[in-house]
C-alpha cells in the first residue's frame, strides 16, 4: 500500500493493542489496562497530536440533514462499516474509505453518489481521520483522569492537554483533565489558555470550566464586610437586605404595606436614571436562544455577584478587583489597565447596570404583589415611565404600568409612551400592546 493511502501517522498506525483498536472492544480492553496503562495513553495523545488544527465539526451541511432525517438503523448500519472494513489504525486508508462510501450508496445514504465521488471520498477520508484522533484522545484524557498522570510526567501531561485544546480536538477531556489537576498545575494551564487566541471558538468553554475553580476563592471575597472600602451605590440601595445571586428579588410575601413601599420608592428614586443610558441596561436573566453565542457580560456579572453578593458590597475596591479578575479570564471588552479612562467607563456602566437590576426588582415585586393604587399613584407610574423611557427596567416598569392601566396616571403614561418616536421602538411597542 502506497504511502499516501494511509490517512494516520505511522506512530498511530503502530500503537499497542487495545489502542490500535477502532471497535467496541477497545474500551472493554481499556479497563483491564495495568498501571502502565497511564503512561500509554501519553503515547497515545503523542501519537494522535495533529500539526495543525482540525475540527469535527465541519460536515457537510447537506449530509448532517440527512442524516438527521434517516431512522436510527440505517445509521447505525452506516457507521458499522467504517469500523467492520476499518477495524485497526492500520486499516485507515483513502481505499477502505472508498470501499465504506461504496456501502453508504447501497444503503442509500442520499449525499453519496453511485459511485462515490473523488471529492466525497477525501472529505470522508479527512473527517474520518480526524474522528479517530479525536476518540482515541478522549479514551486517553478519560483513562488519565481515573488514574492520575504518570508521576514525573506531570507537566508533560499539561503540555499535552493544553495542545489538545489549542488544535480543537477532545477539547472537552482535555480541559476536563487539567480541571481535576486543580491548583497550581491546572488553574494555570487553563489560564493560559483562556486568553491564548489559538483556542478561538472553545475560549468560552474554557473559561466555563476555570470560574469553577476560582469561584470558591470570590465567594469566600464575598463573604467579608466592606470595613474601609468606599461604596459605589446610595444609601437606600445599600440597606437592601436581598442578594444579588436571588437577582435583588423582594420576597413574595413581604407585607405589602405603606412602609415596604416606601422603601421601594425610596431605593427607586435613588437608583433613577437622569437620561437615556448609552447602553442598555441587561435583564436578570438572558433570553438568548440556545445555539447563540452566550454575551460576555454574562461571566463578568457572575464574578461581581461572586465577590459582591450584596448591595452594601458594591465597592470601588470590589470592582476593580472584579476588573482585573475579568481581564485574566480573558472576558472580552474587559479593560487591562485599572486605572484608565475605558476602565473608568467599565466601572461606570456597571454601576448603572447594578442599580438597574435592582431597580428592576423594585418594579417587579410592585407590579406583582401591591394592588392597593393608592400606595402607587402618582409615583410609581411616573418612576416607571421614567425608568423606560432612558432604558432601565424596561420590561417590569411596563408591566407595572400595565397592569394599573385602569388609573389614569398610569394609561397616560402609557399614552405618552407609545406615542413618541424620539423612542427605541421596542419600548414605545410595548407601551401600546
């Protein structure tokens, strides 16, 4: 067989039994390994180390929808063969990918053609080449995180899973292991990563996996009075007894009773915003579909809540802290320079940010719990025409007003709303729904 046939390296073509095996039987035989069995799998994520990066995740589109659209036993069948004609790394070759595409237009596999096609048979045959890299380096992260890396090959082990990473293949199991490495060896492997632009699209993920390790070090920051640090909120917020990991909600069953909703008022009037906001003011929970890219305010609000779980918390200590802490996790648009003009803004947009999450509870435990008009009118209909018209506690202010549409401070409000166009059109169409 010529040399370009095969689709492996020679050192995966060579790897010991159960390595070498592409079938089912490989992860019975994996179990039975010796401790030696460690030091293997570091041969094994040698061996399968591609030069440059790949990814399973670029099928043809055409072929994905087909095989979404074709019963469970038909693909079964289809991957069968990969394995029954290919059962050994030695046996990866552009011929045996040929002989399997050959099988998939007998089984009626739509994207392949009788015959199969040059052009399929080397997308195959890349693909094919790179799932195998990929499973035999998830068999061996696996193996090394039951077992521990080989001792004096810790770093080594390191090394391994950060290429891993930056090449995107078994990115989950690499990351998976250095998280169980833990402090010092992993946290700093995976912080490398996170701000390394080789990772690109699996940064997220990777950052995911190191806040679990860090978290607990914000909590315990969270956990200490603010003795001596100069607060960023007003007073009436800071005496607010509800946590931001709750998202500042009154509870349900608060007395609904003209001192509660003076202190709402209260902390409402001192969260107000005196103009439109240049930004708008996120919700307290995204609403972003599934398969879109989740915002990176996301993971900053999740260390502030961390290291200030309470209003009284908010501190200029405390986010600056939470600034640099952002800036080593690699969250895009946090700035690196505590001290500069565009961290000056970051802070200051996140006060505003605070302050509308907390109003935006206020209005929500109004608009749901207090039916009494009597303790609304006229404030709170003008507080929430307020608050929607700069951009802040959008969606509750409007609620609030809403359902008090029978008042008429409240319907006017409403009326105004709706009817100026110097407004974002969301707001004015909710006004009018």
């Amino acid at each position: 067989m010529s040399r370009d046939d095969h689709l492996l390296p020679a050192a995966m073509r060579e790897l010991p039994p159960p390595w070498n095996d592409l079938t089912h039987r490989r992860a019975l035989a994996l179990a039975e390994l010796p401790a030696s069995g460690a030091e293997q799998a570091l041969e094994v994520l040698r061996a399968a180390l591609p030069p440059h990066r790949h990814s399973v995740h670029d099928w043809d589109e055409a072929l994905r929808e087909a095989y979404d659209d074709r019963d469970d036993h038909t693909l079964d069948e289809a991957d069968a063969w990969l394995t029954r004609l290919m059962p050994a790394t030695a046996d990866v070759t552009r011929e045996g990918v040929a002989r399997v595409l050959a099988e998939w237009s007998r089984l009626g596999i739509p994207t392949v053609s009788a015959p199969p096609t040059p052009e399929q048979i080397r997308t195959t045959a890349a693909e094919w080449a790179t799932t195998v890299r990929q499973d035999l380096a998830s068999d061996a992260f696996a193996l090394l995180l039951e077992r521990g890396a080989p001792a004096g090959h810790e770093d080594d082990t390191v090394r391994l899973a950060q290429a891993y990473v930056r090449v995107g293949l078994a990115v989950e199991p690499a990351v998976r292991l250095l998280l169980a490495l833990g402090r010092p060896r992993g946290e700093a492997a995976l912080l490398e990563l996170v701000t390394d632009d080789e990772v690109r699209d699996f940064r997220p993920y990777v950052r995911s996996r190191l806040l679990v390790l860090r978290r607990p070090g914000y909590e315990a920051r969270g956990r200490q009075p603010a003795r001596g640090e100069e607060p960023l909120l007003p007073s009436a917020v800071r005496e607010l007894p509800y946590s931001w990991g709750a998202g500042f909600q009154w509870p349900a069953g608060l007395p609904r009773d003209a001192e509660n909703t003076a202190r709402a008022r209260a902390v409402l009037l001192a969260c107000a915003p005196t103009g439109p906001v240049p930004e708008p003011v996120p919700g307290p929970a995204w609403t972003g579909d599934a398969d879109e890219e989740r915002p990176a305010w996301l993971d900053v609000r999740q260390v502030m809540a961390d290291l200030m779980p309470y209003a009284r918390l908010v501190t200029r200590e405390r986010m600056t802290e939470a600034m640099r802490e952002c800036a080593l996790l690699g969250i895009p648009g946090v700035p690196r320079d505590p001290g500069g003009e565009e961290a000056a803004r970051f802070l200051t947009r996140w006060v505003t940010w605070i302050g509308g999450l907390v109003a935006d509870a206020v209005f929500a435990w109004l608009g749901t719990y207090v039916d009494d008009n009597a303790l609304l009118t006229p404030w709170a209909f003008e507080l929430a025409e307020r608050y929607a018209r700069c951009g802040v506690a959008v969606d509750p202010a409007m609620a609030l007003l809403h359902r008090h549409g029978a008042v008429a401070y409240a319907r006017e409000a409403l009326d105004r709303t709706a009817a100026d166009e110097t407004l974002p059109g969301r707001v004015r169409r909710q006004a009018a729904r």
